[in-house]
C-alpha cells in the first residue's frame, strides 16, 4: 500500500487541474497494480476541484476549474472547456 499513499500525496499537492491530470495518467499507472487503482477509483469522489462553480452534469467528470473539467471513464483522462463536450 506504500505506491498508494503516494499516490494519494500527489493528489492531495496536485494545485491545478493539469497537476491532478498529471498524477492520474502518468502516476497512477506507474506506480499503481491493478487492486490498487480499484482501490484508488473507489475513492475518485474526493478528487479535488479548483472552484466552486459545480458543472451542470457530473457525470464521467472528476475533477473541474472555473473554465475546464477533467472526464472520462478510463485511463486515459482528458481535459475538456467546458461547453464544448
């Protein structure tokens, strides 16, 4: 469980959106075995969000700023403005 409490570090620094994109397409995979990412996805309700300003539709979308959002079903995920899903 050691690469998963690293793991859950990078999240809780990640300081923007691209941050967080980062750890979840590039770190997860390295340093995650499959239990541990369906271990790690039961917890993606707690992803941090950069504003207040909640999307209209939540649905395959993780993690939002003022203009943008993090989506997906899968790895890997994608940034998108939104609007323009």
């Amino acid at each position: 469980m050691g690469n998963l409490n690293v793991v859950r570090e990078a999240i809780r620094n990640a300081e923007t959106l691209d941050d967080l994109l980062i750890v979840l397409n590039e770190t997860v995979p390295a340093l995650l075995n499959v239990d541990e990412r369906e271990i790690l996805a039961s917890e993606f309700c707690d992803l941090p969000v950069y504003s207040t300003d909640y999307p209209t539709d939540t649905t395959e979308v993780w993690s939002w700023d003022s203009g943008r959002k993090i989506v997906g079903s899968s790895l890997p995920f994608h940034i998108v403005v939104r609007g323009e899903e």
